[in-house]
C-alpha cells in the first residue's frame, strides 16, 4: 500500500505488537507524540525510531505540539520550560527587533531539544489573533493582540525552528481566535464579517502563507460556509486558505477527535479530505478510532505527494551552528530566569 494520507498517534511508552502491525498495514504519513509517549529522552528517541521502521521511511514526519507555556509535551527535569508566545510578545515591547531575535531563539533551542529525539515537525507558531472576548483556549498562546505582532513574532519562531532542521506548522488556519468555544468541547461559530476577518484574523496566515505546513481550524465561519467548519469546508479550503491567502503547503487537519466535528470517524476523514485537506490528523492512540479513521483515509492525492516531497525538502541537511548551553543562558536572562 502507499502512502497514507493521516497522521496517527500511538498509546504508550513503547509501541504494541497490535501497533507495529497496524502502522505496517496502514502506512501512515506521519506520527504525532504526546505526553503519555514521552519518559526519558532516549526512550523517546527509541520510540521515535520504531515508529518510523513500521512505515520503512527513516525520515517520516513526526509531530509534536511543543509551544511552551501550558502547551508543552517535554517537560522538566529531562528538558527546559519555555514561556507561552504571549511573554515573547510582552518582551521589551518598545524594542520588537529583541522580541523577534530572543522568540527566534527559543524556537531554535527547542528545534535542537525536538532533533535529539527524533522529532522533526513541531506544531507552532499559533498565528492566531485573539479577540478580547473570545474563548480563552488561544488565550496567552499567542505571540501578541494584533495581527502585525503575531506574523513578525510568528515568523521569527518559525524561522528558528526551519534554522534547527524542524518543520513548523502555521495554525490555526485561517484563525481561531475570535472563537467564543473550545473547539476540543463543541463547534464554534464566527459571525464576523469577511472583511473584519480578512483584516485581522486571516492577515497572519497571508503573511506566512510560504510555510511548509498549516493545521486547520474546527470554526464555522459564517461569512463564508454557514455550514461547515474550515477543515470541511471546499469554501473555506479553496477560496480562503489557497486562494486569498495564497497558502500551497502541506494542509492538514486538526484532531478528528475533537468534539468539533460531527459523524463517525470514518466520515469525519473523508469529509476532510474532500474538502481539500492533504493529510488527516488522529491524536488519542486508541486502535478502534485509528482503524475507523484509516477506513476513510486513501492514499496521498497527486497534489499531497507533491506538497509533501516539497515539505520534506525544506528540512535542512546542515543545521544552523548552535552553543545550546550559550543559547540557553542568553534566553534565560531575556527573561531575567522566569522560565530557567
């Protein structure tokens, strides 16, 4: 079988007997890691290993979602804390030139912690604008108020993870941030019009549009299809995220676990994939949902293959040279030892 289009998660420490047969099978085009995968970094490293040899690609994509601040699989005393996107923001807000070199930085020192174990995709920058009275699950992920301070600062984190050899993906396409719900916990609906919208919400995205990767978001926005969510929307996915906003990179769906979505498994993928997405995503690990899933999930379409060779080939052979110890000391004190 080819290539598949999805990207799956796996349930422990270790991989199952069930698993490895399973990802064999299926051959999904990438992984995703979470906290229930993570113990030490040389199992991390050693899981990161047998998932790519199920799928026989020793460079198969694997994710993670490493912002900082309280979105962060790695945490102490294997690995350092970082600060959510908002503190870069906040960081000497009369000088944006420190702001953009310390939050390139502290991408490019995650991008060296994610390169020890084997993980090569990291889910940020959150380009997401967020609005004052909007849902708290953006909250202080992101890197500022307004759309200018999050495209800078969310090109700088960007560009110091491309630097350390590890994708960036743009999220969350094309906006969660005037979401009054938890995509996680129901469907948000956005009733903003496509001017409003077009002027804030999707202006990072059009500034970042030559990421490699983007997530989409579980919103409905109304302006646009009355209907559906972004990650099922043909609407939303032709004429906002590759028309207007000019974005060509690898699309992919956020969870098909969350609550956001409606029907079964199996017709959440299709619709996605429908829709326009290239690759699905499923992150909990349980082996009835994956199976569910990949039952609606082909291979990779002819447009997937190529945004996915083009991907793969933004990942750099040489990384940028890097003092970690150095580095680190520099970040700390930007901070003055709030995140050491």
């Amino acid at each position: 079988m080819s290539t598949s289009a999805a990207i799956l998660g796996c349930a422990g420490t270790t991989l199952t007997a069930d698993e490895v047969a399973f990802f064999r099978d299926v051959k999904p085009w990438g992984f995703i890691l979470f906290r229930r995968n993570i113990d030490t970094p040389e199992q991390t490293l050693a899981l990161t290993q047998a998932l790519r040899d199920t799928v026989g690609r020793p460079d198969a994509p694997i994710l993670i979602d490493q912002e900082g601040g309280r979105v962060a699989r790695l945490q102490p005393p294997h690995w350092k804390t970082y600060p959510p996107g908002r503190a870069y923001g906040e960081l000497v807000a009369n000088d944006p030139l420190v702001a953009r070199e310390i939050t390139r930085l502290g991408a490019r020192l995650i991008a060296h912690d994610l390169r020890a174990i084997g993980v090569n995709v990291d889910c940020v920058p959150v380009l997401d604008v967020p609005d004052p009275k909007g849902h708290e699950i953006i909250g202080d992920r992101a890197y500022g108020d307004t759309p200018e301070q999050v495209a800078s600062l969310g090109r700088a984190a960007a560009e110091g993870l491309l630097a350390g050899g590890v994708l960036p993906i743009i999220k969350h396409i094309p906006g969660h941030g005037r979401a009054m719900s938890d995509s996680h916990l129901e469907l948000p609906v956005v009733k903003a019009k496509l001017a409003e919208l077009d002027a804030r919400d999707f202006a990072p995205f059009r500034v970042l549009s030559d990421m490699p990767m983007a997530m989409t978001a579980h919103v409905v926005y109304s302006a646009i299809d009355r209907k559906r969510p972004a990650t099922t929307s043909k609407k939303a996915i032709k004429k906002i995220i590759r028309e207007s906003l000019g974005f060509d990179g690898l699309l992919m769906s956020d969870d098909l676990s969350m609550k956001a979505l409606s029907g079964d498994f199996r017709q959440r993928a299709k619709d996605s994939l429908v829709a326009g997405c290239d690759v699905v995503l499923h992150c909990n690990g349980d082996m009835d949902e994956m199976k569910a899933v990949m039952s609606g999930v082909g291979g990779l379409s002819k447009e997937a293959r190529r945004r996915s060779q083009a991907v793969m080939s933004r990942i750099v052979k040489v990384v940028e040279p890097l003092d970690a110890a150095e580095a680190r000391a520099r970040f700390d004190a930007a901070f003055n030892g709030r995140f050491a």
